[in-house]
C-alpha cells in the first residue's frame, strides 16, 4: 500500500501532467485557428477578382496593355 508521500507526489505529477496537457491544447488551438485563417484569405482573393473581371471585360479595357497577350519570344525587340 503506497505511503501518503508516494501518494502526494503521485498528485503532484498528475497536477503537472494536466498543466503540461492544458499547455498544449491552447497551442494546439492556437495553430489551429492561425492555419483556418490563412486558408480563408484566397477565398476574399478570389471573391474581390471575380467582382473585378466584369469591369475590366468592358470594351475600353480591350487595347489596355495588360490585357493583350505576351508578345512572341522571336517578336522584334527594341535592339
């Protein structure tokens, strides 16, 4: 039969297992909610560059320089 020391010391050590456990689940929690932010960004990216393709689709946007393709690589270049 344990002595009450063994037994106070066995306490103990789950009191510190629990804080240790405690710890690691606000970090766990933290990550968590860290990496569930950074995967919903895209989303408002993506959401902002839909609203913005009807805009530049009008016809005055058409000769825009950013909106033509890339010119050939064997095109004439500026010698």
């Amino acid at each position: 039969m344990p002595s009450l020391r063994e037994f106070n010391e066995r306490l103990a050590s789950m009191a510190s297992m629990r804080r240790v456990t405690s710890t690691m689940k606000l970090v766990a929690g933290s990550h968590l909610h860290r990496v569930q932010s950074d995967l919903s960004r895209p989303e408002q990216f993506t959401r902002d560059l839909a609203a913005l393709m009807p805009i530049l689709q009008q016809p005055r946007f058409a000769q825009h320089r950013l909106l033509q393709p890339p010119p050939e690589k064997g095109a004439a270049s500026c010698s």
